[in-house]
C-alpha cells in the first residue's frame, strides 16, 4: 500500500498491476465458496491468468 501511494504521489508506474490484485481476490473468493460449499472449486482459469500476467517480469 505504502508503495502504492508513493507511485501514485510521484506519478510513476506501479510495481505490482492491478490484475494481480484481482487474481488474488478471485482465488480467494474461491477459497471461500469452497470451504462454504464443502466442494472443489476450479481455479482453473484464475492461474492461467496469473500464469500469463506473470511472463516478462
């Protein structure tokens, strides 16, 4: 959050994009459903998408 901030106050780039925030907010969504559920829930497509986010860094 502090570099965030200081990104957003020095009007550079952040380190960390957005979408990793979102990945990380739909797997643990599907933690949740599952531990709610008692059923699997697939990630499947979540890490793919992290998986991909992540190339080139």
């Amino acid at each position: 959050m502090d570099d965030f901030a200081d990104c957003i106050l020095r009007n550079r780039p952040t380190r960390v994009p957005g979408e990793m925030g979102l990945h990380g907010v739909q797997l643990l969504k599907a933690v949740y459903h599952a531990a709610e559920t008692s059923q699997r829930v697939s990630t499947k497509d979540v890490l793919q998408l992290i998986d991909r986010s992540s190339v080139g860094q």
